[in-house]
C-alpha cells in the first residue's frame, strides 16, 4: 500500500472546502425537491383536468432519465433559452431540485392516500374551505409518515451531487480532482473524498431508520 | 326541508336508487332501516354532497341542493353552491371521523371558525356548551386518542352541532362502538332531538331507539321506500311481507 | 433527413451500444452479487455476516461518482494494470446496484413465513435445500418490482460513465454539443428517448419474469398500477 500520510493531511482542506459546497448545495436542492414536490403530490391528488396529467408525463419523464442529462438540458438548452446565466453552483440546485421532486412527490402522494378517507369526508361534512382541508386535516396527518422517505432522499441527493463536476461545479470531488492534478497523487485525495461521503451518509442513514422506527407508532 | 325528487344513484352497473321520491316535514326525526344495500347509507351521502345524483333532485328547505339554474336552463350544482348548502346540513359518521391532529376542543372550534367566519372566542364558546351538553365538558382539552369510541363519538356529534345545522344525518352512529358505549351516545341524540328543532335523517340498526325517538320510520328495500310509518305502526303491524321479513330477523336477534 | 439530424441520429445510435453493454453487464454483476452479499447478511457465521454488511453499507454509503473516479483512476495507481472504461463501468454498477440489490435479497428471504422455514426443517431439508428449494423461490417473487426499480436506475447511471469517456450516450451528445449548438434539443430530445425506451424494455423483461415466476408459484402477480388511481369521486376538490 502506497500511502502518503501528509498528502492525505494536506488534501483534507481543500476537500472539506468541497465538502461544505457538496452540504450547501444538498440543503438547498432539497428544500426545493421538498417543496415543489408537494406541489406536484397536491395537483396531483386534486385532479385538475389538464394540469394533473401534465405534471403525471413530466413526473415520469424526469424519473426515467438520468440526473446527468437533465443537468445538462438546464445548463446548455434552458438558461440560454430564458436569456439568463446562472452559476453552476445554482444550476445544480435547480437540477437536483426538480430531479428529486419527482421522487419527493410520490412519497407525498403515498403519505396523503394512507389518510383515511374519512377524514375527507368529515372536513366537506363541516364545509371547510379547500385549503384549510389540505392545511389543517390532510397534510398534518400525511407529511409525518412520510418523513424518512424524505430524509433518505436527501441523503441520495448528497451522494448524488458529484455528477455536477461537468457542468464546474467545484464540490468535494472537483477539490479531489485537482489536488490529484497538482501533486501528481490521485490515491489519497480521491480515498478521503470517498470517506468523507461515508462519514456524513452513514451516521445520517442510521439516523432516517430511527425516525422510521418512531414514525411507525404514530 | 327535504325532498327527494325522482333521485336516481348508479354505481358503475349497478343501480342503488331507483328514482326515490320523499319528503321529511322540518323538525322531523326519521329513521331509515332496512337490510344493507338498500340505500339508505346513499341518500345520507347524498344529502351530504359526498356523491352526486345520476338523475333526480334533493331540496333541502325549498331550495335545490343538487342543481342551479344558469340563464333558463337546468345545470348540476357548482362546488361553490354546494359548499354553501351544505353548512346547513351536518353528519355524524359510523368511525367519528375526528381529526386526530387537533384535541377536542379544536376538533369543535376549527369548522364554526374556519367555514362560518366565528372568532376562535365566540366558537369556543359554543363548543363548551356542546360539550357541556354532550357530558364531557371535562374533555375539551383531550386528545381523541385518549377517549373511548363512545365519548369520541360524542365529541364528532357536538362538532357537528357546532355548525347549527339545520339538517343531521346520522350514520349508523354506534354501530362501531362496544355494546356498553351505545346507551351513552343514544341518551345524547334523544335529547337533542328532543330539545332542538332540527331535522334528524337517521340509519339505524338500534330499532328500540328507533321506535323511542322517531317521528317516523321508513322501510327500504333495493332503492325504494316500501313503507312509511309512524314507529309504533311499523314496528307492531307491519304492512308490507318485506318489512315484516326484516323486522322478524333482526328484532328476534336482540 | 436533413443532414445535422441524421449525423446526429447515428452518432448517438453508436453509443445506445455501449450503454447497452454496460447496462446488461452491470446488472447481470449486480444480480450476482446482491445474492451473494444478501444470503451472506444472513449468514449464521458473524465474520460473514460482517464482511458482508461493511461491503452493502460502504457502497451505499458513498457516491457512485466517488466510486466511478476511484475504480479508473486510483486502483491504476495501486494494482498497475488500467482497466479500459467499459469495464471499469461495469464493475463500478455492478458494486455498487449490487449493494443495493443484497438488501432486497435480504428483505425478501426476510419475508418469508417463518412456516416455510420450518415446514421445510420438519421434513429433513439441508440448510441449502432448504434455501434453495423452498424460501428463494418464494423468495424472488417479492423481489421483482424492487429489482425493476433498481436496473432501472442502473441504466440511468450508466450516464454517468461519460466522466470516464466510456462511449455512451449521454458522452456521444456532449461531444455533437460543440458542432451542433444549434439542434441541442433534437440531441438531448433523442437521448432521452432511449433512455426512455430502454426503462420500457426492461420494465416489459421484469414483468414477464415475474408473471413466470408467480405462476410456477401457483401465484397471481401482484396488480401493479399503469396509471394512478385515484380514490372514487376525487379528493373533494
């Protein structure tokens, strides 16, 4: 085994470097696959004539196509389209963004139809308003089943993240890539990339399937 | 306040209601019976909007509950109509239906506030004495978790009330509690039927209830009313073979 | 066909087969190893059990990507010898869908009636025929529709191999970008529509497969929904 000990010490910096952009762009890409994926489950559930299935084509289209290539269609066909020039860093927020609300929005879907149906008829039995059947009754009772499917597709997002190195995304493996480039040493800066993903996944995985098991007993 | 003109239920193929024609007098208390599938849960619904008539018309109080009038013609109903009719008609279900997220006190409140525009104050108001009514003012805080079927369903009755109805469908209301929980809750339906004027439209399977509190029973049978009576006609001299059939099998149970 | 298109069309066309070649090799190592690693997970010997758990949870637990980098461009440096990027794409899906795929081995062996188990015990069955004969059967029925899931997202990872210039699709549309910046939606349009294509194929493979299997089962296969359904009457909107 040829490990280099200081290299893998100087490596570390610039990697965690990366790694804080590899968080920030996982937080931010999931708050928006956590948002606008409700949205989808609602016009779903709602059946809105034509906009119900538009979002049921775009939903599966998105699913059934690889992350890479949507990543590219935003950066190199939309933005210039639109006539704007987002960074790279913000492409991949919206890219991952919509990505996982695709997935995000059929783990809201499973959570609202586990309601009893009920529930649905008791909130038109007392005439409430629409929005305050989905606010006050159905989402309360919906969202909380459906947490650590969300938690676990933050933490596929975060694994996930890496491919955003072709657009110059410069995230915990672009560092390792050019460390590797700079000292000639490739083993230490991409080992420690690796490990460093599977010291904030594991932990986090392990903590998703103990929200599971309280989920359970509600 | 409640007629039913001609109303006609299909689900897919198979044919509920056949162009059903009733009425029910204001402040009457009538009770359906009948074996199941016959219909009677359906018009309950119907009543309610929870489904919508293949043909037909429901008044509720004169008024057309299922159809407008747009320019000179004759349209179904828009959600908007509906929602405004059916804040006078309220519902207790056969599993309560209470919102599990909220406790009892907010289970009550949350329709009067959010549907009728009450402020949170006036409301609770209001549920304090429903629950007072009920016999579970010590409850309002409670969870509906924490509460026995019976005293859940007093809750889910009490938030229907909340909504000064002017029409209460009853849903087979204790057929899913424990035989020892039953009595609490039809001690609490006689009395308000027999303190307010509202309408009472109640499916059943409790024919001493029946017979103490209706003003009227009616015998269903697939889809139509094959008999029509004050309670203590129809259950001692039943007219109709049908009627007699039924009352036998299930009154020789108890 | 208008020239850009067709040059276009058949240049994309050459990377549909090695997407091809990476997505059944991938899967085919990850059927292998999900069994191996999925049994061995419960295994009654700990030192198995371990060794097996330390490779599910190390794949899963790191990045594809990560593992992508690794596998062409460090192991060289260790072991001397350069695997040419195909391979280097298989091995990488297979790892790391194979780890996956063990905890849907796993999970359905899992599943099995424990009477099964013991019917099987009652009757003298070794450990392996018990395994073999009795609980795998059942056993693979179940796993079906999570395995479709989980080649299906191998294939999408196969775009992936583009960062080793392995010559698939997602790479042979990169490479017209600069030349035909002009019909960038009839390349990504058409690389969609293989992916898409491909998804049906394999989704088409699995079913029959599983029908086969739940017939020899004496089984139906579970109803699985082509459309949604939504509950009678809407949701009250």
């Amino acid at each position: 085994m040829d490990w280099d000990w200081e290299n893998a010490r100087d490596s570390l910096p610039l990697l965690l470097e990366g790694l804080l952009v590899t968080v920030e762009l996982t937080l931010l890409g999931s708050a928006l696959a956590y948002l606008l994926g409700l949205v989808f489950a609602m016009i779903r559930e709602a059946r809105i004539p034509v906009l119900s299935q538009l979002i049921y084509l775009f939903v599966e289209l998105v699913r059934s196509t690889p992350l890479l290539i949507q990543v590219f269609v935003i950066f190199w066909l939309l933005w210039p389209a639109l006539d704007i020039k987002p960074s790279a860093f913000w492409t991949g927020v919206v890219a991952l963004g919509i990505h996982y609300a695709t997935y995000t929005s059929e783990a809201y879907r499973a959570g609202i139809q586990a309601v009893p149906k009920g529930q649905w008829e008791a909130a038109t039995a007392l005439s409430l308003p629409r929005g305050r059947v989905w606010t006050g009754v159905i989402l309360p009772q919906a969202v909380p089943r459906v947490l650590p499917a969300l938690g676990n597709y933050m933490i596929s997002m975060f694994k996930e993240t890496p491919l955003l190195l072709a657009i110059g995304v410069v995230d915990v493996l672009a560092r390792a890539k050019e460390q590797g480039a700079e000292t000639f040493r490739v083993i230490e800066p991409y080992t420690l990339a690796g490990l460093l993903f599977l010291l904030v996944s594991y932990p986090s995985s392990i903590l998703v399937r103990r929200l599971e098991r309280r989920v359970g007993h509600l | 306040m409640i007629r039913f003109d001609g109303v006609v239920k299909k689900f897919g193929d198979h044919v509920v209601l056949r162009e059903l024609d009733f009425t029910v007098s204001p402040g009457e208390f009538v009770t359906l019976i009948g074996p199941s599938g016959s219909g009677k849960t359906t018009i309950l619904r119907l009543l309610m909007t929870l489904e919508r008539v293949n043909d037909g018309r429901i008044y509720v109080d004169g008024e057309c509950l299922t159809h407008t009038s747009k320019g000179d013609k004759t349209v179904p109903a828009n959600e908007k109509h509906l929602r405004e009719m059916r804040k006078r008609i309220g519902m207790v279900f056969q599993q309560f239906n209470l919102f599990p997220n909220m406790n009892v006190l907010q289970n009550i409140t949350e329709a009067p506030v959010r549907s009728l525009g009450l402020s949170k104050g006036e409301a609770e108001a209001r549920a304090i004495d429903l629950l007072d009514m009920v016999g579970l003012s010590d409850k309002a805080k409670a969870h509906p978790s924490q509460l026995s079927g019976g005293q859940q369903q007093r809750v889910a009755i009490a938030r229907a009330l909340a909504m000064r109805p002017e029409v209460l469908l009853l849903d087979e209301v204790t057929s899913a509690l424990d035989p020892e929980l039953v009595a609490g809750v039809l001690r609490v339906l006689k009395e308000i039927a027999t303190t307010t004027d509202i309408t009472f439209l109640c499916v059943t399977h409790e024919m001493q209830f029946a017979r103490d509190v209706s003003d009227r029973v009616m015998m269903f049978d697939q889809g139509q009313v094959i008999e029509d009576a004050a309670p203590e006609k129809l259950f001692t001299e039943p007219e109709h073979p049908r009627t007699r059939e039924f009352l036998h099998a299930v009154l020789d149970r108890a | 066909m208008s020239e850009p298109y067709s040059t276009i069309l058949s240049s994309i066309l050459s990377g549909l087969t090695t997407t091809i070649w990476a997505t059944v090799g991938g899967i085919l190592l990850t059927i292998v190893l999900a069994f191996v690693a999925g049994l061995a997970m419960l295994s009654p010997s700990r030192v198995v059990r371990f060794i097996s758990r330390v490779y599910v949870e190390g794949f899963r637990g790191t990045s594809e990507v990560v593992q992508l980098f690794w596998l062409f461009f460090v192991l060289p440096a260790l072991v001397g010898f350069k695997l040419i990027p195909l391979a280097a794409g298989i091995l990488v899906l297979g790892l790391n869908h194979g780890a996956y795929g063990a905890e849907i081995v796993r999970g359905a062996v899992q599943s099995v009636p424990k009477a099964q188990q013991e019917g099987a015990l009652a009757l003298s069955l070794s450990p392996a025929q018990r395994m073999f004969r009795v609980i795998l059967p059942q056993a693979v029925v179940e796993m079906y529709p999570p395995f479709n899931t989980l080649f299906i997202q191998l294939l999408k990872s196969t775009a992936l191999l583009y960062f080793i210039s392995a010559g698939e699709i997602t790479e042979k549309g990169e490479l017209l970008r600069p030349v035909f910046g002009s019909d960038l939606v009839f390349i990504y349009g058409v690389e969609l529509v293989f992916y898409l294509l491909l998804a049906v194929v394999i989704t088409m493979v699995m079913r029959l497969l599983e029908r086969a299997g739940a017939r020899r089962l004496g089984r139906r296969p579970s109803k699985r929904r082509v459309l949604e359904k939504v509950p009678e009457g809407g949701v009250g909107f």
